[in-house]
C-alpha cells in the first residue's frame, strides 16, 4: 500500500479544530497537515501554505480534504489537484472520516479521496426518537467515546 498524505484545511481555525480533536481520540500520523484559512489570508497566502507541504514531500501522493466544496480552501485546493495527477482534493471533511481513516489503508490518494467521501457520506445521520428509544436498559452502562 502506497502511503499517502493528508491536508486538512478550512475556514477560520477548523483545521486545527480537526486537529486537535483527533489529538483527543487518537495518534495522528506523521505525514498528516492542518492548515487553517485564518481571517486576513488571500487565496494566494493560503496557496503557499499548501506548497511548503506539498514541497517538502515532492512526487508523493497528497489528499488535501477541505471543509466546504466552493470555499476559498477548496477552490486553491482543487486547482493545485487540478496541476498535479499525485494530488486529489475532497470536499466535506468531518471527524469521524478523518478519524476512520487513520486506521485504514488505501491503494493510492485517488482510492483515499472516494473513501473519504463514502465515509463522510455514512457518518451524516439523523436521530429520530421512535416508541422503541424509550425502552432502554438503564442499568447499561456506556463510556462514550
């Protein structure tokens, strides 16, 4: 399996949001970044903060996961993906996708990116309080995540 690197990046501090929220339930792998679009970035500063990662791991594969499809993150995402065949862009990033992820493999970064969508796809639920729900054994115990 191809080792395959990710960047997380948002709008405002969700990147390191993301971070520090998988720092909670998990170790992050190395090759992993978190770039946050901060109030006051161009879409030209946050481009070069894609290319010193990017740079520092020349000719590997790189997933950069983004929170909104259209947003500025995205956008410099996907045009910078649009330039290199070893970089997909994603967008919809979530904790649970990324946490998933930390403990699967892939066969290369475009094998990744569908995944990553699949995931985001299946984590999004709706609750619905039905007859049954009230039913539930209160001796059970549960530690959460």
């Amino acid at each position: 399996m191809t080792e395959i690197n990710l960047i997380v990046s948002g709008h405002g501090g969700f990147a390191s949001g993301m971070q520090a929220a998988l720092h909670l339930l998990s170790a992050i792998p190395d090759n992993w970044s978190f770039i946050d679009f901060k109030d006051g970035m161009s879409d030209k500063d946050l481009k070069k903060e894609f290319e010193k990662v990017l740079d520092a791991a020349p000719d590997q594969q790189f997933v950069m996961f983004t929170d909104l499809a259209g947003g500025t993150p995205f956008k410099v995402a996907a045009a910078i993906s649009y330039e290199n065949k070893n970089i997909q862009t994603v967008a919809g990033c979530n904790l649970g996708s990324l946490l998933e992820s930390i403990y699967s493999t892939y066969e290369d970064a475009n094998d990744m990116a569908d995944k990553l969508v699949s995931i985001s796809k299946e984590g999004t639920q709706h609750f619905v309080m039905d007859d049954d729900s009230t039913n539930q054994n209160d001796d059970e115990e549960s530690d959460g995540i």
